[in-house]
C-alpha cells in the first residue's frame, strides 16, 4: 500500500466514522420507538384527515391551511401523503421518518459545528448529545411534530451551505436560500432563520471570512428576502390572510412576564431532564414562587454575561440563535396550545448545543481531556437511558397519560386524559375515576364535568346527565373544547328526546357555530338533525 493511498483513505475516515457513531447512537435509542402508535393528534392529523391519504388531495396540500387555520404547513403536510402511498397507516413507518429527520438534525449540527468550532471531538460530542437528549423525545415520538423536525433540518442544511458558501464562494449560497424555503413551508418558525443570516452578514462566524460591503450584503439577503415574500404570498392565498386569525394586544405584557417562570422550566429540561411530561404549568405567583426560578434565572444571566466577555463567536452566536428562536415561543403571539411544552424547545435548544460546542472546546484546549471524554460519556450513557425509558411513555395514550399521572399525580389535566384514554379502550369505572379525581383537583375543570355527563346519559340518567352539561357551560374555556360545544350538543339530544324541540334546535345551532376540529366528526348528523328539526 502506498503513502499516496494512505493518505487519501484517512481524511474519509475522518469524516465518515463521527456521521456513523452518530447513526448508531440515534437509532439505538430510538429503536424502541418503532413500537409505538398513533397519540394524541395523530388521529386527527393524520389517521382521519382526507388531505393525507390521497394524491388528488395534493393541491389542498399546497394551497389549503392546516385542520388548525393559523397553521400554514405545506411541505410537512406532503410528507403525510408520501407516507400513506408508501406504507397505508403503518405507524411504524411514520416514527421512522421522523427518527431519520431526528438523526438528520444531529448530523447537520456536528457538521455546523465541525466548521464553526476547531475541536473535532467537540463538535461530535455536541451532535451526540443532541440526539440523545430527552428532552428531544416529544418532537421525535409524536408523529404529528415533525414540522419542527424539519423546520429544524432545513435551517441547519440552509445554515450549513451558507458557511460553506462564504467560505468557498460557491453555488451553495444560491441553495442555502432553497433550503431556507422549504423550513418555511414546513412550519412558521422557519421564518426565524432570516434574522439569523442578516446577523450572520454583519458578524463573521469563521476564520478568514471577509466582511461584507452593504451591496454584498444587500445580495447576500435579497434571495432570502424575494423567498419570504414568496412563502407570504402562498400563505395569504390560503388562509386568505398573513397571520388566519387576529393577535390580540391585550394582556401582552402579561404574557410576556410569564417568560419568568417559563424560561427556567425550559433551562431544567435542558440542564437536568427529569421532568417530562405534557403536563408542565406555568406557576402563579411572584419572584419566589418557585424560590428556584430566580436562582435559574440569575445564574442564566451569568452564563449570558460570560458569553459576552469572552467574546467567543460560537457561544456568541449560540446565545444569538437561543434568542431569536425562543421568540415564537415566548407567547408574546399567542400559541394555540400549551404555553409549555418539551417541543416547543427543539429548535431553540440547538443554541445551547452552540454554546456547549463552545466550552467543551475551551474545556479541551486547557485541562486533562480523558477526563473530559469520560464525563461526556457518562452524561451520554445517563440521557440515552432517560430517553429510552420516555420513548417507552409513548407506546400509546394509556402509557403516555399514565406517565403524566406518575410524574405529577396533582395535575388535573394528566387525570382527565388519563380517563379519556381508559374510557377509548372501553374502562368506563377507571375513566369515572379519573375525571372525580380531575373535579377534585379543579371543581370547574369544564371538560370533565362533560365526561361525567356522557357517563351519567350512557347510564341512562338523563336529569343527572344535563345538570353535568349545564354546569359545564358556566366553567371557563377549556383545551380542547374552549367554547363547550359537546355539552350544546349533548344538551340538544336530551332536550330533542323530551320533547323539547326549540331549546334543542338552539343547542344543536351553538355546536355548529362553536364546534372544534377535534369533533368534526359530529357535525354531519348535526346538520341532519337541524334539517329535521327545522322542517318539523
């Protein structure tokens, strides 16, 4: 073998070998979730949503908002329809696209890394830690969050190609823009990338970039910016609006001084990924509710501060990404959902990765790297099993609100889907116990007050039946069913069957102008019952 083979099979296995320990890792953790089902939204996304399982359907795809009208999701939708002509409604297909994109995600960051940090064991132990982290198990478990996915994807690919297309001066800046294109049209976050490149044309992130003139920048950026107002265009088109629905500007600043305890509840996951469930609260209360929020808080100024003296681009450019990427989430625009959850952390947490990339780099350069290596990799072994066992939480909605109930066992809204899910696999006395252990904990818990109606009607307790439904009505705006359509609807089937057809035309009206996607499902034989009624 010569010198001159020698030397050109190494740097490939330079390149190849972190890419496969990578691969390795990512499957090997997430292996077990191959298993699980269809939870959650999936159902309704996917399972029963005409758009996913037809390619005539593909127009709707492109030009149609998401079953949610805010929501404007093409590309991430299109994935759905390939899945189905693929592999029908194997859910085990399903996950494994979105392990793939997970494992995607990790492969790009390292690659991210490996131009911005000069530590190659760095920049591998920051892709390995990403995609082993548990606190990425929502996103990657539940099939219906694969738009963050790969929103995430194609921001790190568009990042990566134009690092490279500084670098080289090549045509990979004429796709970094393509790639920021499709993160658009898989979910609105997306859009955050565009403050990332204008930031990213003033501030050189690589050795021997050259800064840019103002005309450099301005066509550096016009392609970015003739695509955004592309993607606004075929957004207005289908929502027949920028935004689908108002922003209201009331309470603004209370939901921005909710950030207090929610950015320490995000620092947690990220710091010590203990708590996990769908269930996380927001606390009600001042500076010392909880007294750990404001140790969180100060000691992620601190960590902000020493980013800033250090004068370290990584971290810099970490702490920059974290920012503009957290912005979606931090409720100044108010989220259709829950105010926290472990997804919703996805993308921003790769600004943590930078910055980790960072000190481990520094932590390399000056101290015993065996030692290093050898806490990296405990911290690898301890996040790959806390991540194995919450995959396991995902295998259906019994095990997944099981599993809400354990982690905390005072949370209404863990007991409440927790019998929803027992009462979907026929447990009628377990479902009953779980919504009066819902009503104990929250007496005006709207939603249950609806189920226990159900349960009184299906035992033929008709009277007991609407004084649930009518005391639901009083309670405030629940989840899934703000406006307590059910219990209209609910109310009018009673008032019909006794006779009382005005007031039951009434209730029948009120569902039909306040019914959620989440009960599409009825609103045809509500429509039917209506006509009778009307011609009666």
């Amino acid at each position: 073998m010569t010198e001159a083979t020698i030397g050109t099979r190494r740097p490939n296995r330079r390149f190849w070998l972190p890419l496969l320990v990578l691969a390795a890792a990512t499957l090997l953790v997430y292996s077990v979730s191959f298993f699980n089902g269809f939870v959650l939204d999936d159902e309704m996304i996917i399972v029963n949503n005409p758009q996913t399982l037809s390619l005539s359907n593909v127009p709707d795809v492109l030009f149609a908002p998401d079953l949610i009208k805010p929501y404007y999701r093409p590309l991430n939708r299109a994935t759905y329809l390939f899945d189905y002509q693929v592999a029908g409604l194997n859910p085990a297909w399903y996950h494994g696209v979105n392990i793939v994109i997970h494992l995607g995600n990790a492969l790009l960051l390292y690659l991210v890394c490996r131009r911005l940090l000069s530590d190659r064991w760095a920049a591998l132990a920051v892709g390995l830690l990403f995609a082993v982290h548990p606190a990425n198990s929502e996103a990657v478990n539940w099939v219906s969050a694969r738009n963050t996915l790969m929103a995430l994807f194609f921001s790190l690919a568009s990042l990566l190609a134009y690092l490279e297309g500084r670098m080289k001066g090549n045509t990979l800046l004429v796709v970094s823009p393509l790639l920021y294109f499709c993160g658009l049209l898989s979910k609105e976050t997306g859009l955050m990338m565009s403050a990332v490149f204008f930031v990213l044309t003033f501030f050189p992130m690589q050795e021997g970039e050259a800064r840019l003139s103002w005309k450099d920048r301005i066509i550096l950026l016009s392609p970015y910016f003739i695509l955004t107002l592309v993607y606004f265009g075929m957004r207005f088109y289908s929502l027949q609006g920028v935004v689908g629905t108002p922003v209201p500007a009331s309470g603004l600043l209370e939901r921005v001084a909710q950030n207090y305890h929610i950015i320490p509840q995000y620092l947690a996951l990220l710091l010590y990924p203990a708590d996990l469930t769908l269930f996380h609260k927001v606390p009600q209360g001042g500076l010392f509710s909880p007294p750990w929020h404001l140790a969180a808080l100060l000691f992620l100024t601190w960590m902000v501060w020493l980013a800033l003296s250090s004068r370290n681009r990584v971290a810099l450019f970490g702490l920059v990404w974290f920012v503009i990427n957290y912005a979606p989430i931090s409720n100044i625009v108010p989220i259709p959902s829950d105010q926290i959850t472990e997804r919703y952390l996805y993308m921003p947490a790769v600004g943590f990765f930078f910055g980790l990339g960072a000190v481990l780099s520094w932590i390399s350069a000056r101290a015993n790297l065996r030692f290093a290596k050898a806490a990296v990799v405990v911290l690898l072994v301890a996040a790959s099993a806390v991540t194995v066992h919450r995959n396991l939480d995902w295998r259906n909605a019994l095990s997944l609100f099981t599993s809400g109930v354990r982690n905390d066992p005072e949370s209404p809204g863990a007991h409440y889907n927790l019998g929803t899910a027992h009462m979907e696999n026929g447990d009628l006395a377990a479902a009953r116990r779980e919504w009066e252990r819902t009503l104990t904990l929250n007496a005006r818990h709207g939603e249950a007050m609806m189920q226990m109606g159900t349960l009184a009607a299906i035992g033929g307790d008709l009277r007991t039946a609407e004084a649930y439904y009518r005391a639901a009505l009083q309670t405030p705006p629940g989840q899934t069913d703000p406006n307590k359509s059910m219990a209209h609807l609910n109310l009018g089937k009673i008032c019909e069957k006794r006779g009382d057809l005005k007031q039951a035309l009434q209730h029948y009206r009120l569902f039909m102008k306040t019914v959620p996607v989440t009960y599409m499902e009825y609103k045809g034989d509500t429509e039917r019952r209506i006509k009778l009624l009307e011609q009666s």
